[in-house]
C-alpha cells in the first residue's frame, strides 16, 4: 500500500466524503498501489471498527455509523470488478463451493461481504445470502447447492447463542463433509467461542483464506 494511503482514505470516509473516498480507493486500485485485501482490512473494516461510542452518545450517533456503513458499503459493491483481476492474479479456480451468510437477527452484513470476496479472490463459486438469514433459507441452500463450506458471520455476541443452535440443527442435515467456518467481531476477543458454537474452523484475514486453499492443493 502506497505510503500515507490508509490514513488518506480513513479521514476521508470518517469525513463523509463519500465521492472523494471513492476517487481515491479506485484510483489506488488501478494504479497497483492497492489490493482488495489491504483495502477490506486495512481501510474499511478498520474506520468501522474503530467508531467505537459509550451508550449515552449511541442515539446522537447512530446515523453517522450508518453513513460511515453506507459508504464502505457502496466501495465494496462498486470494487468487484478489481476482485475478478485478482482472482485471475491468483489463478486458483476450483470447484469448491462457498456458501456465506449472517444467521438470523444478525443485521451487520459488511464483514460477511468482505469474506465472500476473499474466497472469490482464491478461486471459490461463492453464494452470498446475505444478512439476517433464516434457518429455512440456509437449510433449503445447503440442499440445492452443496457447499464444501459454510462460512457463517457474526458481529454480535448476543448472537452467538443462535449460531450454536443454528450449526447444531446444520450438523444434524449435512455430512461430515461439510465443513463450517465462522467468523466477526464477535469472536475477535473470544476465539474459544469458535469451539463452544461448534465451528470447524476460525477465520478472520484474507490470509486465513489463503492458507485454506493452499492446504487443499497441498493434499490433491
């Protein structure tokens, strides 16, 4: 990433400068000085992270996250094109499906987003449900497509409850095969909740991702 780059782009988001933030990022893109990775982690998931407010300011405040989410929102929306040159960089196609998704009540969608791209960028045939999914929706998914894996996003604690439940009624209409990969702030301070909601892997980086798809061609 091009020196003084982050720091550019993160005051222009938290700034709301929605279309000087956009000419940066994608002016960075093609220029090489950027990769999607750096701009998911680094930048975005970063400025969001960080807009950390007490309860008492959390009504007065709750719009400018929303507009903060807004934007990120739209860049990654807008970035797919450059996720293609860099899954084609990468030349690491496979058969391997991936279905990603937020479980029910779980409203952030950003991060699962974010995850979803990354295993497009390694190669994957990715499905994106999106946030706040039912247990039906995931169900009749899993039936019809037959992911390798699924890849579950939580960004609130307080839904960490309804994970376990959800994986525990998953396990019991899958094979082994199947394996389940979760991930969210809400395991960043607590990675032995990956363990207790019943998770077969923890993943946090487009590097934990790499490293996934390198292990697969390392045993075929």
């Amino acid at each position: 990433m091009r020196h003084g780059l982050k720091q550019e782009l993160t005051q222009t988001i938290e700034k709301q400068e929605k279309d000087q933030a956009f000419k940066l990022a994608f002016a960075a893109l093609d220029k090489g000085e950027l990769t999607i990775p750096e701009l998911y982690q680094q930048v975005l998931a970063t400025t969001l992270n960080n807009l950390m407010v007490s309860e008492a300011e959390m009504d007065d405040l709750i719009w400018y996250e929303h507009t903060l989410s807004s934007i990120v929102r739209s860049i990654i929306e807008a970035a797919y094109p450059y996720v293609l040159k860099e899954r084609e960089k990468q030349k690491r196609v496979c058969d391997k499906r991936v279905l990603v998704f937020c479980p029910a009540r779980e409203d952030h969608e950003i991060g699962a987003r974010m995850v979803a791209d990354f295993f497009v960028i390694m190669g994957y045939k990715v499905t994106f449900l999106g946030a706040n999914t039912p247990e039906s929706t995931v169900q009749r998914a899993v039936a019809n497509l037959k992911p390798d894996y699924l890849s579950i996003s939580v960004s609130n604690r307080y839904n960490l409850f309804e994970t376990k439940r959800l994986i525990q009624s998953l396990r019991q209409n899958t094979t082994d095969a199947v394996k389940i990969i979760v991930g969210g702030s809400a395991f960043s301070n607590n990675e032995q909740a990956a363990q207790e909601v019943g998770a077969d892997l923890l993943m946090k980086t487009f590097g934990d991702v790499e490293k996934l798809r390198k292990n697969e061609e390392a045993d075929i």
